[in-house]
C-alpha cells in the first residue's frame, strides 16, 4: 500500500465514511485513507444504534441541529432509494397517555412544521387506532417523515463508493490510530504519510483531541442502553415507531418501541452509566 495521502480520516462509521465521501465526491483526485480499528466498520455507535431515520421534530428551530437533521434526513432517504440500502419511511406517533402530555403535542407540531418538516397531524383515539392497534392513548402525534434504515449497509455503502470514486483512496480495517505526529500517523499497521486529518473517533474524540494538542474542557462519559425485543407472537402489537411524549425533566427521549429493517421489535432503552467506553456488557472481567 502506497503509505501517503492527502486526507485521513479516523474512525469507521457512519460519520467518518460519510465525512469521507462527501470529501472525496467533492474533491475526487485527492487521496483519502480511512483508518478503524476493528475489523469490520460501523462496529461501534453506528452498528448498535436503533436505526431510527429522525425527523427533526424536537430540535430548537433554528439551530444547526435542527437545520443539520432536516436537510440530512432528505439526503440520507434519497441515498438509500439510490444505492438500494434497506429502508422505510413509515412513520411514528409520539403517544400522549394523559391530558397533560396531550396539550405539549400542540408545541411539538408547532416546533416541527418550523423546523420543515410536513403533514404533522395530531390523532384522536380511532385515529390512533388505524396506526397502532394495540397503542393506548389520549392523543397522538403523527409524524410521517420518521423512518428506519440499516445504517451498518449505509456505511459500507459509502467505503465501496469512495473506492469507485478514486480507486487510490482506502478504507482500511483493523488499523488502530497510536499517535498522532506532524505529518504522519502512527498506526499499528506501521507509519501513514498525511497532509491533513479529520477525527471521527465517536466515544474516544476527546483524547485524540488532547493528541492533536487541543486544549479541551469537557470529557467523554459512557452511558449504556439496554433493550428488550419482543417475542415473536408479541411482534404484532407494533406497527412501526411509537415514542413517548418528551418530559423536559428529563435529558433522553424515554422508552420507545422501534421496528427494526429485519423485522424485530425493539423496546427501550434505559440509560446505564458504564465504566469503560466500550461497555456493552452488563459486566466487565
């Protein structure tokens, strides 16, 4: 392998490849490596994530988040329509159990429609009823933008486009980044030649921020989120996406039930502090 490029980009899932892409569509004679430590892509944040397309409903109108959300939820579906990558834009309803919850639903339609987002509507019982059959509510949110995807096959997606793109570009597995020097990376598949590096590193940004001599103020703390399938005779109480109505007390969106791209239902999560930041297990030897 040649061992000198314009770009690296460190960290293989959806947020490196996609940064990957975007550069080397842009820019399709620069030379990209992307560098992931596992053996495969997409094995962390990207490969255990609920799959969930978000709409943009919660977010500040206004803010980039908003802004961000919006815009790459359009450009994420019309890439999977592209590339055949399984996915469903099925919609959700945000569930309100009581008279309290039902009166937020107003705000949050008001918030969406501001944020862009199209034929919200707010649901009766019976109207709840032809969506989710077996939901119990007050009053619902529907909001049909939401969808699921499988992001693991977006992300490989990307690498094989970035090859196609420039054949001299390289997505490299089980290649872990050691240290960071002016002009090159250290790695454990020997020294790599760079002009420029890009971080993607999710749950370790913050120390190959301190490597790259940055001054920082905040630290990486890991939460975990358990989840619960549903059995195979219970599949059938969920359609596709019911969320709970936000409580501002509270900084997570709370238990939710999500059907994922192969079928299965998924009810959760809760959010469990973990003592190391790959701590998928309930214990750790």
């Amino acid at each position: 392998m040649n061992n000198s490029f314009d770009i690296s980009v460190v960290g293989g899932g959806i947020v490196g490849l996609a940064s990957a892409y975007k550069l080397q569509l842009r820019f399709p004679k620069l030379k990209i490596i992307v560098l992931e430590k596992e053996k495969e892509l997409a094995f962390h944040q990207t490969g255990r994530n609920s799959g969930v397309i978000h709409s943009g409903l919660y977010y500040k109108t206004g803010s980039f988040r908003a802004k961000n959300c919006v815009d790459g939820r359009k450009q994420l579906v019309q890439f999977a329509r592209e590339n055949n990558i399984r996915h469903d834009v099925c919609g959700k309803i945000v569930l309100a159990t009581n008279t309290d919850e039902a009166k937020k639903l107003v705000d949050l339609k008001e918030n969406g429609e501001k944020n862009g987002l199209i034929n919200l509507k707010i649901l009766n019982l019976s109207e709840i009823k032809e969506i989710e059959p077996f939901a119990e509510g007050v009053a619902a949110l529907w909001v049909p933008e939401s969808g699921i995807i499988d992001y693991k096959q977006v992300t490989n997606t990307l690498a094989d486009l970035i090859s196609m793109i420039n054949p001299n570009s390289k997505v490299l597995c089980s290649c872990e980044v050691l240290d960071i020097n002016d002009g090159f990376l250290k790695t454990s598949s020997g020294n790599i030649s760079v002009k420029n590096n890009i971080f993607c590193s999710g749950l370790f940004s913050d120390r190959f921020a301190k490597k790259d001599n940055i001054d920082l103020d905040l630290k990486i703390v890991g939460f975990r989120g358990d989840y619960f399938k549903l059995s195979d005779k219970a599949k059938h109480k969920i359609n596709n996406l019911i969320y709970p109505v936000p409580n501002p007390e509270f900084p997570f969106l709370g238990v939710h039930f999500t059907r994922m791209t192969n079928g299965e239902i998924e009810c959760g999560p809760n959010a469990v502090y973990t003592f190391k930041r790959e701590g998928y297990k309930k214990v750790f030897f």
